[in-house]
C-alpha cells in the first residue's frame, strides 16, 4: 500500500497553510483581524495529526490507536477553544474554515493524481471528527465565558442595589406619616427588591448549571403562617389581588427562604400572564403524609406544546415574549421544590384557568 499522499502532505503542508490562510481572509469574515500566527493557531498540529493517519509505514496498535485519538480530540478542542476567545468568530465561522482547509488539502494533493478511496476517506473522516471536536470546544467555551461573566456582573451589581435600598429606607424613615412620597418610597424598595431577586436568580441558575447545588437551611416551618406573610407583601404590590384558601396548622421541615421565593416567583407569574384585575387564589392543603400548594390565576390557557418547556431556564413562550424577566423563575421553582423532594406541575385549559401545584412530603 502506497505511502505518497502521506509523504506528499508533509512536504506540502507548509503550501497547504499558506493557501488556505489566503482563501480564509478572504472568506471568514473575522480572520481579517487576526495576525498570521493567530489565524493558523491549531492547524499545522492537526496537518501532522492528519499525515500520520495517512501513513502506511507505522505500526497501528490498539495503544496508537486510541493515542491518535486522543490528540486529534485534543487538538480539535484547541482550535475550537482559541476561537471562542475572539468575538468576531461565529460556529460558522470555525466550520467554515474547515471546509475551507479539506478543499485545499484536497486540491494541494491530487494536482498530479486523484487520491485513492482510502486516503479520501481518512481525509473526510478525519476533517469531520476535527469539526466536531472544534464546534464542541466552541460552544462550551462561549458557555464558561458567558457564565463567568453572569456571575461577576450580577455579584457586582449587588453593592449599588444595596447603597440604593439602604439610601431609600432611610428615606422612607424620615418621611412624616401622611406625606404623598411615602408611597412612592415603599414601591421603590419593593422595586429593588424585585431587581435583587432577579440578580440572586441569575446567581443560584449559575450554580445549578455549573452542578452545584443551592444550599439551603432546613428548619421547622409554619406554611400557614409563611404563606399569609407573603401575600401581605404581594397585596400590598399588587392592590390585594391575592386570596387565600388555609388549612390550619400546615407544618413541615424547609427553607423558609427559598418557598418563599417558590411562592413568589410563583405569584409574579400569575401576575403577568394572568387576566388583568382578577383574584389570584392560593390554596393550602394538607394529608398525613402530604402538603399540596396550588396557585390559581383566570386568563388565557397555556397552550400544551408551550407546558414542555415551561421550567427550562432561559426558556419563554411566545405569550410571554413581551413581558420582562430573565425566563428563570419557574426553573429554579422547580429546582427548590424538588431540593424539598417535592414536584411542581401546571393544569391549564380553557374556560378553567391555570393552576400550578406545590407538593411537599410532610416531614
């Protein structure tokens, strides 16, 4: 078996990159801006990876087999990885350059003769294992680098929303008793609270896709009384829309903190996609063994292809593409409840509304 076309590959890579760094400036929007050593990053390893799997001179072992492997993946993962530290490069951008890369290759190569089917196929093969391994590399990349950057703009942003709230309470606190701006005062706070809330989501959503998990303090809980605290502050927001449906005595172990929150993401949610100006009711029940929570908003249905995908961060449905938020209040929902061992679901349909249901095993 011939070993040309990996002899003919070593002698030519050099031709190969320079070829292919012409058609690439020409053609890839942003290699324009990136110097010859930059641009070419990767891809003279990946020629050599690539002349040594066309060989037909080294002994292929199962341990050279599986090395091979490990430092084509390993170099594709470079490539990839470089390229997502430029914001100029888009994943057609990377994918692009390889196509470009197995065209020259192959024009640089069968000049004088056409390749056999086997050095076609290693060649394909091989610039295919190479895009995938790069586009993987890409895309987690671009997911560390956005989630770093979540997490240190909202952690920053919590030392001038504090300065504000505590600026505002004082505020508050030296108004007189009667005085019109009270008002606006309170619903400032109430503001602000709801704008830390949506920064700590983006902060617990951050643990929660890094596989951390939320930490949250267990105690003996009195829902009844939890429930009743949260609706007296979303009355008061919300002109006493909230009613409540009680049994006595509701207790369990949880985080108070973080049902509370359950309950107002909850809440909120009703708000904004339920019908304007109606009751929303929050029912709470208890069995031996169980604790069943149901919030009930009127309105409009939630269509069932759109209840797939309620509880997936980031996820909205198209009713819910014009109201604000960041798509992460039903997830980490779902997330809290289920840390309780607990589920959440939702019943929606025509003419009866939407209810979604709480439950909570009876500790």
């Amino acid at each position: 078996m011939s070993n040309q076309a990996s002899e003919q590959l070593k002698q030519n890579a050099p031709r190969i990159m320079q070829i292919w760094e012409k058609r690439a400036r020409d053609e890839v929007n942003a290699s324009m801006h990136q110097n010859s050593l930059v641009l070419r990053n990767s891809l003279p390893l990946y020629l050599d990876q690539l002349t040594d799997e066309l060989s037909t001179t080294i002994d292929r072992t199962p341990d050279r087999i599986a090395s091979d492997e490990v430092e084509s993946t390993r170099i594709g993962k470079l490539h990839g990885h470089e390229r997502a530290g430029y914001a100029d490069y888009s994943m057609s951008q990377l994918i692009l350059e390889y196509h470009i890369l197995r065209q020259v290759i192959f024009q640089v190569l069968e000049a004088e003769a056409p390749l056999g089917v086997r050095e076609r196929d290693i060649i394909i093969g091989s610039i295919e294992q190479a895009v995938n391994d790069a586009a993987t590399q890409f895309s987690q990349t671009l997911r560390d680098v956005q989630e770093l950057f979540m997490v240190t703009l909202t952690h920053d942003l919590k030392n001038p929303i504090n300065v504000i709230k505590m600026g505002t309470q004082l505020i508050l606190r030296r108004l007189e008793r009667g005085d019109a701006h009270i008002d606006v005062a309170a619903r400032m706070i109430t503001a602000i609270d709801r704008l830390d809330a949506m920064i700590q989501n983006l902060l617990d959503a951050s643990r929660l896709r890094a596989g951390q998990s939320l930490n949250f303090a267990f105690e003996e809980c009195n829902l009844e009384i939890l429930v009743q605290d949260v609706v007296e502050d979303l009355n008061f927001t919300y002109d006493n829309r909230f009613v409540i449906v009680s049994d006595s005595g509701v207790r369990t172990k949880c985080s108070p903190k973080e049902i509370r929150r359950v309950i107002e993401n909850l809440a909120i949610n009703a708000v904004k996609y339920g019908a304007p100006s109606t009751p929303i009711t929050l029912t709470l029940q208890q069995s031996e063994t169980l604790i069943t929570l149901t919030l009930h908003n009127e309105g409009n249905p939630i269509a069932p292809e759109a209840q797939s995908i309620l509880f997936q961060q980031f996820r909205r449905t198209v009713s819910a593409e014009d109201k604000t938020g960041w798509g992460l209040g039903l997830f980490l929902a779902k997330s809290i409840v289920e840390a309780h061992k607990g589920t959440i679901e939702v019943q929606s349909s025509e003419g009866q509304g939407t209810s979604f249901i709480v439950k909570l095993p009876k500790i």
